[in-house]
C-alpha cells in the first residue's frame, strides 16, 4: 500500500464553465482523492463503482446524490493513516450539498429528505430506546410501590388491631370500676415486689429461697404482670419457683379476663404444665362478655388447647343477650375466625347486620370482619344501609374508601367521594393515599377539586410522596397546580434522601416541570458537596 501511496494522480484541469459552488466542491474532492496516492482504476478494482462515474465527479461534472463516494474516500484516509478531522468532513459534506443544489436541484431535494428521513429515524430508535427504559424503570417502581402499599396496609391493620384491643381495654375498665380500688392494691404489692426483685438480681448471691414470699398467688393480675417483667430480665430461676407456687385456684371467683392473661404469661414463659391445669378448668368460668371470650379464644389458641376451646365455642349462643353492639360481635367473630369455629361463624355473621351503623368507623370493622369470613349476603345487608354519615378528616375517607372497595359497593363509594372534596387537606402519606384511591376508581373531578389545596397546603417532607402526588395530579389534568407542586416542592422538600430526591427530579422533568427539577437538582448537588454539581444537573 505505500508503494501505491506514493504514485502520483494527474486529473484533468476543472472546466471554467462550472458553477462557482461545483468547483469548490470538485476541487476539494479532488484535494482529498490525490491526497490518497491512488489512481482511479485502483480505487474502481477496490469499490463497486466505474470509472466514468468517478471521472465526473472528479471533473465536476457530475455532484455525487449520496455520501457514498465522499465516505469511501474518507474511510480510505483512515486506512492510510492520514484521517482529517470533523470540521473537515463537515466542511465536505456542506460543499458538497451547496454543489447538489446547484447541480441537480431535484436529486438536491431528495438527498435532504433522505438525510432528514435518517435522523428522524436515529431518533425515532433513541426515543423507543428511552420509553423501554423508563417502562422498566415504571414497571421497578410500580413494584415496589405495590409491596410499600401492601407492607403500608399490613401495619395499618396492624395498628387497628392494636387500637381495638386498647378501646376493648378501657371500655372492660370502665365496666369493672368497682374493682379499681382493690387492683390499685393490689399494684402496690406488685411495685414492692419488683423492687425486692431488684434487690435480689443485684447481689452476688440471692436467697432464692426467700423469693416471692409476700407475693399473692391468688392475685391472678398480678402474678402474670410479674412474671412479665421476670421474662424480660431473664430471672429463669425465679420464674420456675414462682410457677410452681400458682396453687389451685377456685377460677370461678376469678375475674375471666384476667384469667385470660396468666395464661398468656404462662404461655410467654413456657410453664406448659401450669397451662394445661388451668385450660382444662378455663371452660367452668361465668362468661358474660365478648370481649373476655374473644380474649380466652385467642389465648387458648396460641396455648394449643384445642379441648378447651370447642367447649368455649359451644358456650357462644350464651352470649348472644349480652351483644349490644357491633364492636363486641366483630371481635369475637374475629376470634371464632382464627380458631376455625365456621358453624358459630356461621350463626354470628347473621346477626351483624342488625347492629346499628352510626358511625364510618364500626361500618369498615364490620365490613373487614364480614369480608374476612366470605359473609357475602351480610355484607351486601351493611352496605345497604349504610347511612349519610358527614366524613370527619382525609384518614376516615381513605379508611372507608378501601373498605368498600375491597366489598366492590360502588354506588357507596360514589356516594362518598362526593364528600371528599370539603375535606381539609391532610398530611402528605394521607393525601397521597387518597389520591391514589380515587385515580383507581377514576375520579378525576374529585382530584381536581381538591388539587389547589394540595398544591399550596399539603407538606413536602418526602421526596418519593411528592413524586406520586406530581403523577397522580398529572393524571387528572390538574397542570397548573403540579407546575404549583414541583416549585414548591424544589425549594422545600429535604434531600437527605438521594435516590428519592433523583427520583423526583426525574418526574419532574417527565411531567414538564423543568425549572423545578434544576432548582431541586441543584440543591442536591449542593448537599453532595464539591464536584457533583453537573452529575446533578445531568440526572
């Protein structure tokens, strides 16, 4: 090749004839091919052309349509080692369209819709390539917002369960109040054996043998509140003398809900024996409450006394006089539900509906007690008459929203959502929750009614909320106030959180707001410190 670099090309002097812009082009091609060393038949043999047709674009004669011939060329000044830079080529390339236009004004045309055709379609496979990306990226964060939802709606029920024991609680109290003064005593003594507890853990050598002594064991609150504390400071010693001193108690003269809870404690520190004893004679005690039965249930269940617990079961028709209203019935029916008594289910899902409903909160326990047992015909019975109850604040709407959805009582969620607008804007997790809910079921005309508080009320103290409520808003058509949203957003939320602070900024640009997502971007960058500034900008 080098023997074949250095023969000399001799061309033909251009003709005065041609245009000024033809010979500008001719002549720098020209430059460009003897710049190769290589004759015009050799460059034929090497490439699917003829001569003739190399002769006149080399004369002028003829402006080559395509970048064909001009990219050979170049391709060959590569190969030689001599490449010319891009400003080169992209002087060539406009010599040489400026010649076709003169030239060949039609081919002209047709070469800059082709080229134009080109990049539209480079652009077309980017823009694909980047809607792939983003509905992966759509289909990750669908995901993990479906299992943050799920692990969300597990803690809130969670958290019900909790408040409803807690109510049941205070409410059994309130009931017992002339017991307060004895247990009150009878938490004295407790407090004074705990501290002679203290006393004994903190010497070297305990009497063991003294231990407990002025604890009543027919003190049935009180021995399961110290075997508690026992447990959690890990005197295994004293608990196995303190078990063994739980005499044979005439459980008829004992209160049932605290017998409930030594069995509990037993159960927590594995005294298998005592519990046996004490179930097998669980069924003789006077149960008048729901609430003390559901208890029992729940206690024999985790104990495993199976025995005990269907002649409890059988004893639930007894109760039936004393259910006055729907919380009570709705937490035996939940208990009767997790020990798998179907026949008393059965009986107990029929008299729910006639409890009266005047309050959103007892109709989603009910509802979420009737769906949990597949009570379908009770269910449709509550959602009937269901009343025109005014909505107290946002968390009460997202609570009975999902309720019914999850009952699919459409005509009452219609009827609620008409409510949702008059109420005042909420915490951002509640807003964001409530938004969601009603994008599922497709109220646009309430997020929009709502839109102008939540842009200018709602708190932006997290980033990944925000970005939802920008997408839920969006979604409705409510423009002006996620334009409102993400600039309020861009200066306030923390972006303590990088990935969910990037995250946002990314929406943001999505959704049009692109001043908003420098200002955020630039103040991450600032949080990253020196150097991360333009990686910012570039997310």
């Amino acid at each position: 090749m080098s023997e074949i670099v250095r023969r000399p090309v001799e061309l033909a002097p251009l003709s005065p004839e041609l245009s000024p812009e033809v010979m500008a082009w001719a002549a720098e091609l020209r430059a460009q091919f003897v710049a190769l060393g290589m004759s015009i038949s050799l460059f034929c043999r090497l490439h699917p052309i003829d001569k003739g047709t190399v002769s006149r674009y080399l004369n002028g004669k003829r402006v080559p349509a395509d970048r064909w011939f001009l990219d050979q060329i170049m391709a060959l000044r590569v190969s030689a080692g001599t490449p010319v830079t891009d400003e080169v080529r992209a002087h060539l390339v406009n010599l040489q369209m400026a010649a076709l236009k003169v030239a060949h004004p039609h081919e002209y045309r047709v070469r800059k819709v082709s080229d134009q055709l080109e990049i539209a379609v480079t652009s077309w496979k980017e823009a694909e390539r980047y809607a792939q990306t983003l509905e992966q990226e759509l289909t990750e964060r669908t995901r993990v917002l479906q299992d943050l939802l799920s692990e969300a709606e597990r803690l809130r029920a969670a958290w019900d369960e909790d408040r409803v024991r807690h109510e049941q609680e205070i409410i059994y109290l309130t009931q017992q109040l002339e017991l307060a003064r004895d247990r009150v005593r009878q938490a004295e003594q407790r407090v004074q054996v705990l501290e002679e507890l203290l006393d004994q853990l903190e010497t070297q050598q305990p009497a063991q043998e003294q231990f407990g002594a002025d604890i009543n064991p027919e003190d049935t609150r009180a021995v399961a509140g110290l075997l508690d504390s026992l447990r959690r400071a890990g005197a295994e010693g004293q608990i196995a003398m303190l078990v063994e001193r739980i005499p044979d108690l005439p459980l008829d003269l004992r209160d049932p809900y605290d017998v409930a809870g030594l069995l509990d404690a037993l159960r927590r520190v594995g005294a298998k024996e005592q519990i046996t004893v004490l179930a097998e004679r669980v069924p003789d005690l006077s149960l008048r409450s729901p609430y003390t039965m559901a208890k029992l249930l729940d206690v024999l269940r985790r104990a495993e006394a199976k025995e005990q617990i269907a002649v409890l079961v059988e004893r639930i028709p007894d109760l039936y006089p004393n259910l006055k209203d729907h919380s009570g019935a709705v937490e035996l029916l939940d208990a009767l539900r997790r020990v798998g008594a179907q026949e008393q289910i059965a009986i107990l899902t029929k008299q729910l509906p006639e409890f009266p409903l005047d309050h959103w909160y007892g109709i989603v326990r009910m509802l979420n007690a009737l769906r949990r047992v597949g009570a379908k015909e009770q269910i449709a019975t509550v959602v009937k008459r269901i009343p025109d109850l005014p909505l107290r604040d946002v968390s009460e709407a997202v609570e009975v929203l999902e309720a019914l959805q999850k009952v699919g009582a459409k005509e009452q969620i219609d009827m609620v959502i008409k409510k949702v607008p008059d109420l005042p804007v909420s915490f951002l997790h509640v807003m964001v929750k409530l938004v969601y809910i009603l994008r599922q079921i497709g109220a646009k005309a309430q997020i929009m009614a709502m839109a102008e508080s939540i842009a200018a009320d709602v708190d932006v103290i997290s980033p990944r909320s925000v970005a939802e409520l920008l997408r839920d808003l969006n979604w409705a058509g409510a423009d002006e106030q996620v334009a409102a949203l993400a600039e309020r957003a861009s200066r306030a939320v923390p972006v303590r959180h990088e990935q969910g602070v990037s995250d946002l900024v990314q929406i943001m640009q999505i959704l049009g707001a692109g001043a908003p997502a420098k200002v955020l971007a630039e103040r991450l960058a600032l949080a990253k410190g020196p150097g991360s500034g333009r990686a910012a900008l570039d997310a």
